[in-house]
C-alpha cells in the first residue's frame, strides 16, 4: 500500500482540536533516526477513564482506545477501539485537556517505551492482526491487535488487544492497580487533574543535570526489571589489563531492586521470587539506598564451592543461600548503565560496605585471566568471566563480558525418558535436546547425578507432562524405543564430557532444573577461540559511516558474531557483492534479538529505515503503489546490519529495467533425508540441461540446505515469458525423471526428491543474495562457488564469515559473467513446452 506523509495522517487529529484553547501538540514531528519504534500509554480520564494505547509508525503514532486497559492476562482479551492517529510529539503529553473540547479531561504518561513488530506493519494493520513486543517500563514481552468484524453499521473499528502466553504473562494481580504514578512526573490522576499543567520532559532533564534527585530518601520506587548482560562463551581467557577476571559461580542470576516498601528479588528472565530468597531481599531492604538495582548471583555451598545442586536443595528446604553482587545498574534513582564498570563497581563497593550476610560483594581481580582461570579450576570450580575494565553495561548478550568454563556445561530441555527395569526407580536416564529455529534437535540422554528426591520430584514433574508424541526432531528409532514423552518445557543443567561427533551428549550428569531459564530459548552454546582466532572480532563502532548502537550486541550466540562483526563482513566482501545486488529491489530478514530471537520478512520501506537506503514506489499486483527498498552502495548495507537485518534478498532485476530480468534462478530445495551429494549431482545435471539448450550458469550454495543455478541473462524478455520458461524447465525435468526431481513446491510429495524451484522468476519473487549471512546455525554465508569447486564441496552451509577473507584472495568464480550474451529465445521455450 501506499505510505502517507504525517501531515496527511494527521488531518482528523488537527480538526478535532482547537489549539487556541488545548496545550496538546499541533504539529508533526520527525521520528528519531535508527531501528527503534516508540509506544506510550496514556491513562485518559475523559468521559469515561480508559487507556490510550499508541505505536509508532509512518510517522505518526498508530492509536487505539483501550476502555479497560491493558493486561498481562492473556486470557483476558482487552476491547481497543481504533482512533485517529496523533503526532509523535503527542508521545510526551501529560497533562490536563479543557473540558468543553475534544477527549477533556486528565492525561497521564502510564508507560512508554519501544516496540518490535514480528512481521511487516503496514501488512498487519491492514490484514487486521499486528503482532508485536514491547520494551516498556511496566509492560514487556509479546502483544496481538487483532480486528474485529464489523457489525452491519458499525462506525467505529473494533480491535482486541491480548498478551501472549510468554514468559512476561501474569495470570495473578492486576498491572494497572500495581502502578497508579506517571512514568514521567511520579504523579497521580489527581495530583495532574489539581496542578492543571502540561508535564514537560526537558524540565525532568534539567532536574537531572542539576543533581537534585527526582525523589528523596525511601521514598523512590523499586525500580523496575531490566534485562541483564550476559556473556558470551570463549575457549580462551582474553589478555590485557583492560580485562577484569571475577569467579564464575554456580547458582541462579539474579536483579535486586530496592525501594519503597523493601526490596525485591527478579530472576534473569524478569520473574519475581522474591519469597523464594527471602532472606536476601530483607538484606537488601537495609542497605542506606533506594530507587536502586543490583545485579548478582544467588548461591548455596557444597564442599566450600558454589553447587548449583545445592542451591535446588537449599530452595526446596529453606537452606542458607548467598547473594553475590558484582553489577549496579541503578543507584538512589539515577541510571549509571553508561559508566564504565570500573566506576559502576566504585560506587558499588562503597554501597556493599554497609552490607550483612547472606549480602557479599563479588571481587576481581584486574588481568592475569589465565593465571585466575588456572587457580580456580585447580579448586574445583566452575570458571571465570571476564569484563571489559571501560564498558557500560548493555542488556543481552554481547563481548564485553567472556565467560570461560573449567569444565563442559549445557542446559538442554527434557523432552522424555526412558523406563527403567530397576524396581523403585521412576525412570532410567532423561531424553534431551536443544532448539535449531524451531526445531526442538535430539542431543542425547543422560543417566547419572540423580538421589532419591530428585528421582521423585522429576518424576511429578514427568507425570503431568505426559503426551504421546516425540517432540524431538532427528531422533533415532533406537532411543525412540520404549521412550516416554513429556511437554518440553523443563530445562536441565548437564556437565558433561563433549559432543560426539553426530552431536550426542557424552558422560553427561544432571546438575538440577533451571527454572530461571525458558525452554524455548535453550541451543547449543558453542566456544570461540580467543587470540589467533579464525575470525577476528570488529572493535569498531562506525562502519561506511554508519554509527552501530550496541555494535557488540552477540547476534549468533553460538558463534559470538557480533552487530559489528556481521558488518564488518559485508565491508569486507563490498567489492564483490555490490555489483551483484546494487540497485536491485530488497527484502530483509530482521531479527531485532539475533538468530534465536523472533524474525520477519520486510519487503517494504518505511519509518525507522535510514538514508542509506534509496527508495522506489512500484505498483503491486492490487495496483497499489508501494515504497520498496535498494541499496547501491556499503552503507545500505551497514544500516541494514543496524536495523537488526540478518539476511538480504533480492530481485531478479534491476531498478532501470524492473519489467526485464537479468538472471534466470533455480533453487534446488531437498527433501531432508537426503544427502547433500544428491542435491550437488543434481546441479551438474541441471546445468548440463540448460548447457544443452544454450544458457550457461554459474553456481551458489545458498548457506541453507541447497544450492541456487543461475543463468545471467541479457534484458530482453519479461517477466511472464522468464516465468514461463523456469515453470516449463522444472515440469520438462521432473517429467525426464520423476524418481528425482519435482516442479511443485509440495512438501508431502517431495519424498526423496528435489523440488526445481523455478518461482524466484516471477516479479516480486526474492532469492538469496551472493555473500548474505543466513539467519541460521553457525551464521553461513550464501558463497558463489565455481563448478569445479562444487565438486569438492560436502554441503551447502559449509562457508562462513571467517572464510572470507582467505576466499577474497582467490579468483572470482563468477568473473566475467557481466558480460555474458544469452538470452530466452523461442526455440528454448519450445524445447521445454508441454505437449
């Protein structure tokens, strides 16, 4: 569809006002630069109290009446009347709206914060369902706006809002009794409705540069849960001063915020257990602060050493348990997230003076990682984790925290067990796995590490978990045999010896359930070397001069491959990949949280997209106009990696001549039970078909499962005939050998055979770019490989970003390829007809 400028959108809103008599803002405003979409939530007492929920999009915010509000229920299905939608600038209004006009009455700024679309906006807005996640100060996790159908009729547009059944859901309590302040001013409905001003933000900033503290003494809020930083896995401790060395323990991560009414205790994931550390939190509730967040790690003993089977124990029981805080990312009300660690453990460490047991202060030790990591595992610990001296603290995973390990461990997800023969024993060993997309992988089973209690309380546990199916995908027929199933919802800590090579756990012992952890979250963590590594790590935060925030947010957690990493990558492979893609239309696949977070296909242009990118209005199928995207030099690219872009495909044609394709693109997409060498046999054979009616080709493993034949073509024909041609190629094979090959897209027919994808010939239609990541396991890369060296090759994901720079030296397999004379010609569509 065709996008709207602000102005345009925001002519009902500036009817129903008179500007003379409201203070609400009248003009547009310009959405800030870069990947980020804002929200807000405004509690409105007008006519009747009801909450105005607001996203942001083209330009304006997208709005709707929520008449009960918002709730983390997710049975509870909120109506959300649509509204017009309001400037951007409508975003920081609190205040009061005269009663004679339009919405009179109080407004409040409830929450605010960012947003996330999990598929195209304009797509779902239309369609009538947007899915989304917020990042807010009081609402967090996945949210749906789903229209209604209209009444014979009705006016208004009817849309319900409802939470998803994630980890952020709360079936008990109610969100919007719990928090009756402004996230802005701190004030109430009535203390807004009595001063009868507008809150300004620039005077909060103000207040803040001068120092004066927002709130005073026990008086400030608990502060809310934020997400942690967690560290990245490494072989190898890193060398240098500018490395801080801390014990890695073995317990459960853990927030403590403290403020009005005590403290309390969040789990890494934002649960609150509070009455499961209990201790703690009064602990905490003493320390001389409020309006302050710790960050630590909960802890029980076993032979001198922290045991994560000790702590379960100590739960269970009511044990002593220790909190051992190494983070502040809130102290008294002001945020110090940007400070360097150094001056973060500062502060931290005069704090944790006035601090009783279970309460102690987490040391390090400045360098000599090695030498901290050599003594520890000497005593039988768990490891280290490494902290850049000079790094703010950033949410999620990334590079400037390294964790190495003395000894090999895994949380993987119970999926099942076998029985035991041995009378009074519940089961035998536990079946477990770990998620590849959405595929929940078999990865072994493990025996040992249970007592009695244990046995038992699993066993509970497996009882109401019961289900007929395996939830495992790859799982072999002998440990299928006699195996009991479960709902794979449980996660389990395992030591362990290594991975087999078919990647089956070895030697593995159950260290106890991580309830902190979510199942659906759990893959493979996999070590990066450290220095002389095969890929070396970007330290650069500006790349085509384009400014990376968080540029070592960990994208591809197993691998480590940071935001900067990933554009670094395309900096290094420009020079070829350019000429390949430059002014051809765009899609992306946008994974805002990295490979293991959610991802969507975007394919139209839009607020958030930066200038690098140049833009194109083409009429659809519907006859529609819409804005799609290009790129033409580095930093699109670079922008895209911004936005959270993993992969990028393209069109078959280019911006000059859309109508005419320049490349003919056959995907050679498997059955799964097949080996790679068959799909590999079968692009010779298709390259030898088209040889045969005069195309030649060159080659592309796609970094997926299969490989792309293309034929470059001179821009003669038109899609349609282009598309009748691929169509006739496919069905013309598959009809030569039907035991092979396939021309329908049919995954119940594909059995044992190769589909010819012949539909990336039609407009519209995307293919893999040469040289894009791939949003999968191991962060392939789709490679342009020459015929000879496809004959070598063992699978089609077998290149990654580390190999580039080693291919790079080599001669270019696609080399003159540009200037290739053929076309489709009619003895060529004939050839291929149907009788």
């Amino acid at each position: 569809m065709a996008r709207n400028d602000p102005d345009t959108l925001l002519k009902d809103y500036n009817a129903k006002r008179d500007f003379t008599r409201t203070r609400e803002p009248q003009h547009a405003e310009k959405g800030s630069d870069g990947e980020e979409l804002s929200f807000v939530i405004q509690k409105h007492d007008a006519t009747r109290l009801h909450y105005d929920f607001r996203l942001e999009w083209e330009g304006v915010l997208k709005s709707w009446a929520v008449t009960k509000g918002p709730s983390l229920d997710p049975s509870e299905k909120r109506l959300a009347v649509r509204t017009e939608d309001h400037p951007l600038s409508y975003g920081g209004f609190e205040g009061t709206i005269p009663e004679k006009e339009y919405g009179g009455g109080t407004v409040m700024l409830w929450d605010r914060g960012v947003w996330e679309p999990e598929s195209d906006p304009a797509k779902g807005l239309t369609d009538g369902k947007l899915t989304f996640r917020l990042k807010g100060q009081r609402l967090t996790g996945t949210f749906s706006l789903v229209r209604m159908r209209s009444r014979k009729g009705e006016k208004r547009e009817n849309w319900l809002l409802i939470k998803a059944d994630d980890e952020t859901a709360s079936r008990r309590g109610d969100v919007l009794k719990k928090h009756t302040k402004s996230v802005a001013s701190g004030r109430t409905m009535a203390a807004i409705a009595k001063s009868g001003s507008e809150w300004r933000e620039e005077e909060k900033q103000e207040e803040q540069a001068s120092g004066k503290p927002e709130l005073s003494g026990k008086s400030r809020p608990i502060p809310r849960w934020r997400e942690p930083q967690l560290a990245t896995l490494e072989q190898d401790p890193p060398e240098g001063d500018e490395w801080l060395a801390e014990m890695k323990y073995d317990g459960y991560r853990a927030l403590i915020a403290i403020g009005k009414g005590g403290a309390k205790v969040f789990t890494r994931n934002g649960k609150d257990w509070t009455d499961k550390f209990r201790h703690i939190a009064e602990a905490a509730a003493r320390l001389p602060t409020s309006g302050t967040l710790l960050d630590g790690e909960i802890v029980a003993y076993s032979s001198g050493r922290t045991d994560f089977s000790s702590l379960q124990a100590a739960i269970k029981a009511g044990g002593d348990m220790s909190c051992f805080v190494f983070d502040l990312l809130q102290i008294d009300g002001a945020d110090v997230t940007d400070r360097p660690l150094t001056e973060r453990k500062e502060r931290l460490a005069a704090l944790m003076k006035h601090a009783k047991p279970p309460l102690a202060l987490s040391t390090d030790i400045r360098g000599h990682a090695a030498t901290v990591l050599e003594k520890l595992c000497a005593g039988g610990h768990e490891g280290i984790i490494a902290k850049r001296a000079d790094a703010p603290y950033r949410s999620g995973r990334n590079r400037s925290w390294l964790k190495v390990k003395c000894s090999r461990r895994q949380e993987l997800v119970i999926g099942g067990f076998s029985a035991s023969d041995k009378k009074g024993r519940p089961f035998a060993s536990l079946l477990l796995g770990a998620y590849e997309g959405d595929r929940l992988v078999y990865r072994g089973r493990v025996g040992t590490g249970f007592n009695e209690d244990v046995m038992e309380d699993l066993a509970g546990l497996f009882a109401r978990r019961k289900r007929k199916t395996s939830p495992f995908h790859g799982m072999p027929k002998a440990a299928a045999k006699g195996a009991h199933f479960i709902t794979p919802d449980l996660v389990a800590e395992i030591e362990f010896a290594e991975f087999t090579a078919d990647g089956m756990v070895r030697h593995g012992a159950f260290k106890g359930l991580r309830q902190d952890k979510d199942a659906k979250a759990v893959s493979i963590e996999t070590a990066t070397e450290g220095e002389g590594a095969a890929m070396e790590h970007e330290g650069r935060t500006e790349i085509a001069g384009i400014k990376l925030s968080s540029a070592d947010k960990v994208l591809f957690p197993a691998q480590g491959v940071t935001k900067a990493d990933l554009a670094a990558h395309y900096e290094r492979v420009a020079d070829r990949m350019l000429p390949l893609i430059g002014n051809r239309l765009l899609s992306l696949v946008r994974c805002p949280d990295g490979r293991t977070g959610q991802c969507f296909f975007q394919k139209h242009g839009g607020k958030g997209f930066p200038e690098a990118f140049k833009r194109m209005m083409i009429e659809e199928k519907d006859g529609e106009k819409a804005e799609y995207l290009y790129a033409d030099d580095l930093s699109a690219l670079v922008a895209g990696v911004q936005m959270g872009s993993l992969e990028f495909h393209i069109w078959g044609s280019k911006t000059d001549r859309l109508e005419k394709p320049d490349r003919l693109v056959f995907d050679l997409d498997p059955d799964e039970g097949l080996d790679f060498s068959n799909i590999r046999d079968a692009a010779f054979d298709v390259r030898d078909r088209l040889k045969a009616l005069g195309l030649k080709t060159v080659a592309m493993v796609t970094g997926g499962k299969g490989i792309h034949v293309i034929a470059p073509l001179e821009r003669r024909a038109e899609w349609p005939e282009v598309k009748e041609f691929a169509r006739g190629f496919a069905k013309w094979l598959s009809a030569q050998d039907r035991e092979r090959y396939l021309a329908e897209a049919s995954k119940a027919r594909r059995k044992g055979r190769i589909f010819i994808d012949w539909l990336r010939n039609e407009r519209g239609a995307t293919a893999i770019a040469p040289y894009s990541a791939r949003s999968r396991e191991g962060c392939p890369i789709a490679t342009p490989v020459s015929w000879k060296e496809l004959e070598g090759l063992e699978r089609a994901n077998g290149f990654g970003i580390a190999d580039m720079a080693e291919r790079l030296k080599q001669p270019d397999p696609w080399a003159g390829i540009s200037s290739w004379r053929q076309s489709i010609t009619a003895a060529m569509r004939k050839a291929v007809a149907e009788d």
